[in-house]
C-alpha cells in the first residue's frame, strides 16, 4: 500500500503555493547529508534550478565540441526515451534496432565493405572515450592472440600515436597495460608526422591510432599516407599492425565537407574507427560510436553473449545499464538531417569560423595555427614570446560569460600557449562578430594594463559614524586601516596538455 503524508494544514510554507514565499528559501540545504524531512516537489525544483544559474551557459562555452542545442522536437524524444534501460534488449527491441539502424548509417557513411543486406559491426557507447577502450582492447587482444599463436612473447603491448591525443588514449594505456608511444610535435607541425609513426612501429604494436581532428588544432592527420607507408612496412617485415582512426570530431565533418579526402574503411589497414555523436554527431552529451570494419576485427571473446528469453543478444561495452534517449537523439538526427542536413550544418560551422578566423587576423595580435581544412575551429597563439597573454585573454573573456580556453601544447612545445575557439551548429554569424567586438574590448584592456604596469591598488577600511551636528552631512567616515595590495595576475589554464582533457 502507498502512504501519502500529509502535510500539517497549520504549516504555513506548506500551504503557500509559492517557494519564495515560504521558509524553504531560508533554511540550509541539506549538502553532504540527507535531510530529515520532504519538502515539496516545486520547492525543491526551484532551489536547484537556482542554484544552476551559476554555471555559465552552455551556448557560451566555446571550449568544447559537445553539442549545446538541439530541437525542441528530440528534446521530447529525450525524455520520452529517458526511463527506458538501454541494456534491455530484449525488453526494448525497437531501441536496441534503432542503434542497429545508426551503427550501419555510420558504417555505410565511413565506406565500411558491408554489402547490402549484411549488417555492419559496431556498437553505441558513452563518448569516444568509451569507444577508444573497446577499440584498444580488439586490437590488445587481436596482436595477443597472434603473438601465443606464434609462441612469442606477448607480455609487451604498445600503441603509436601523435604527442597530441586527447587524454582518453593516455587513460586506456595505464587502465588497460599498453605503453603508449608518442611521436613528438615541432614547430609548425601540430599533428602526428606518418614517416615517424611508421618508424617507431615495433613487433609489439598493437595499432597506430590516427586522429581525424586533432583535439589542439582541428588538424586531420594524413591517413592515406599512414597506410601507404605501413603497408610497406608489413610487407617488409611480415608483421599485420593495423591503424585505428580516431574520427572523435572529424568523422561527421568530413564525409560532408571533404567526401574525396580518403581518411576511412576506404584504406585497407583501417580497421576501427571511433566518432562521438555528442560532437558533430549533433547529439547532447553522452553518446559515442565504434565501428569495426568486419566481423574478424571484433574478436570473438570480447563479446558476451546474453541469453534473454532463448534469444541470443551480444553485447560488448564497458558500460551496461543506462538511458536510451542519446541513442533514439542519435537516429532523429539522422532521419530529420539526412545527408543534406549534415552537410549544411558542416558548412554554416565553417562559413562563421571563417568569420572567426578573419576577424582575429585583422587585430594584427594572433597568429593562427588551425588550417582550413579540418574541424571547425579556430586556434591561435599571441605573435611575440608573452605566454601570460593568451591566460589573461582567456580570463578577460570570461567576463564577457565567454569560456574560451588557453593551454599550452604538448611535450617539445609547451612554450606555446594556444587559445581555440570551436564553432558548433549554434554559434552562428551574429554571435561570432559579438565575440570577436569582446576580443578587441579585452585586447584594449590588456594593452591599458601593460601600458600603466599592473595597477597599485590601496585597501582602506573606514568605520561610519553619526554625522557631525550641523555639517549637512549625512554621516562621518573614520579611517580605521590603510594596506596596500598587490595586484595578482590570475592565469587559469583550463587545459594544459592532455593531462587536463579538453573535449
Ligand atoms: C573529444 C575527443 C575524444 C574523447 O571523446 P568523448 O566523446 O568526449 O569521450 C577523443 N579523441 C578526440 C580526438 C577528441 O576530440
């Protein structure tokens, strides 16, 4: 039997029919500890939306790629699939083939060789990250399984990789034992360099992962040369490693915006790709995919096979239980977009980072390090040798309620400190000559500042006292307490590197 409390008709909050009318906005939050009493569903409502005004506005973030908007019509569909437990295939068997429909869009979109009633192999996850892990451990156990096969040695896995990946690949060599070789950057080359990779390849690796832009710039890396000159190199050496492409930003910009750029299934050693929905998949946050090129790529005891019902569901994520809603985004999407969409979408991002670019160029400060072709993104460092500039630009423009990171780039350039703006399908034109006006504002004011030198400040406390009779003032004031202060340059890193992953 369900028990309804009834609340006591003499308390008054409980009776006001409006939160800032009653006590709830007076009393401590229960914080760390669960409070004794209820209290009522519109109350508690209101004080944590509240409290939420002080986050900064998604919109405004320019630091992340993580979709920000969507239309109110998926947003219905979010919450129609949100109590709906994706792991329960058998229970939700719509669900579970509408991923099946959105991992063989994608397959089919990176030229994945499925034939036309076969079905592609891949999976839904939470992000790229999640995506990665399962990627890694195919390969981890693919090369383990060869190397027993052969009787060698198999208790030294390692993966190549540019200086630049994004953090997850950092987190799935220490979680899952694989030692991570990384190419280093050099001036004016922000991307792994193929000829290095394919020389740092050893009996031991297990894949050279490639990134379709890269996290610092936007970059592609060149995939096709990858290939071609690791194709050379197994032959050579009769050893089978493989590339894995990590497509986290760039898997929904370029088979819209570049379809002849051959980065994809279309190269012969790329046999898993990686791509987050939640960036130009144009998904909310929370959902990524992974996409093996066959069936033989995925080895077979990575995957379990549940028995629901006699009916034989496999399944092969990190993660189990969770909501639906990413997924049926994820297929809205698709449906509502369709090819056209996408790429429309794709081209209005560039056309207003275009606009960004500019804009930043004729204040004659930056010098841009993102390229044309890539990610829509904007990357720039000050011209001169002031580091400090491009912490202080990045604070300045908080004020304004922009989140614009700075960070300093990996190992052989951390004496660059690069500032990137991401463009994503809700920052149109308006916004970014908006943006840029507040760039020149805080340019202005860091030219004051390093004109005057930092600005003496003096603290002084004073005590109010009842005016003097027949002063015609209202009040007297008494100094109590002069000090002077000193002025502190606050610099906030918001991303250093990857070991503070900027996504
Ligand atoms: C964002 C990003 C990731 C991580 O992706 P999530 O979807 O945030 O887990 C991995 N690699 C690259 C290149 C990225 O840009």
């Amino acid at each position: 039997m369900v028990l309804t409390h009834v609340q006591e008709l003499d308390d008054a909050a409980a009776a006001s029919a409006v939160v800032f009318a009653s006590r709830y906005v007076q009393e401590p939050l229960p914080r760390f500890e669960l409070g004794k009493k209820s209290i009522s569903k519109d109350a508690a409502y209101q004080i944590i939306h509240d409290e939420l005004l002080l986050d900064s506005s998604p919109r405004l973030n320019l630091a992340s790629f993580v979709t920000t908007w969507m239309e109110p019509e998926c947003d219905r569909l979010i919450l129609e699939g949100i109590n709906k437990n994706y792991a329960d295939m058998d229970e939700y068997p719509v669900t579970t083939e509408i991923q099946n429909r959105c991992v063989n869009i994608i397959a089919r979109l990176f030229n994945a060789p499925v034939g036309a009633g076969e079905k592609a192999v891949g999976v839904g996850t939470v992000g790229s990250s999640e995506a990665i892990m399962l990627a890694g451990l195919a390969f981890k156990r693919r090369w383990q399984n060869r190397r027993k096969a052969a009787g060698k040695p198999y208790d030294k896995p390692n993966i190549v990789t540019g200086a630049n990946v994004q953090v997850c690949w950092e987190k799935f060599a220490r979680y899952f034992e694989v030692e991570l070789k990384e190419v280093k950057l050099r001036e004016g080359c922000y991307v792994m360099d193929p000829d290095e990779a394919v020389q740092m390849v050893d009996e031991n690796t297990i894949c050279v992962a490639a990134i379709l832009g890269s996290t610092l710039t936007g970059e592609f890396e060149d995939v096709k040369r990858l290939n071609n000159l690791l194709l050379a190199k197994n032959k050579r050496t009769g050893w089978d490693t493989p590339i894995h492409v990590d497509a986290a930003s760039g898997g929904f910009i370029a088979p819209f915006l570049y379809p002849e750029l051959e980065w994809d299934f279309r190269l012969p050693l790329v046999k898993s790709i990686n791509v987050s929905g939640h960036k130009y998949g144009l998904v909310y946050a929370g959902v990524g995919w992974v996409i093996w090129r066959n069936k033989e790529d995925l080895p077979e005891d990575l995957i379990f096979h549940i028995n629901y019902l006699g009916a034989d569901q496999p399944t092969f994520t990190l993660n189990f239980s969770k909501g639906s809603s990413q997924i049926i985004a994820q297929y809205y999407q698709f449906l509502r977009l369709g090819f056209e969409g996408y790429r429309n979408v794709m081209e209005n991002c560039m056309e207003s980072a275009r606009t960004l670019r500019e804009g930043l160029e004729r204040t004659g400060r930056f010098t841009i390090i993102s390229k044309d072709q890539g990610v829509p993104l904007v990357a720039f460092t000050f011209k001169g040798k002031d580091t400090s500039l491009a912490f202080r630009l990045s604070s300045e423009l908080r004020r304004f309620g922009w989140i614009v990171p700075a960070y300093t780039m990996p190992a052989n350039l951390e004496h660059m400190a690069v500032l990137r703006v991401v463009v994503r399908e809700d920052f149109g034109r308006p916004l970014a000559e908006r943006f840029l006006s507040h760039v020149r504002m805080a340019l202005e004011e860091l030219d004051d500042e390093a004109k005057g030198g930092p600005v003496p400040r003096m603290r002084v406390t004073i005590e109010l006292g009842p005016a003097a009779k027949g002063s015609g003032e209202e009040a007297t004031a008494r100094v109590v307490k002069r000090e002077s202060v000193v002025a502190v340059q606050r610099s906030v890193s918001l991303a250093g590197g990857k070991t503070k992953g900027v996504c």
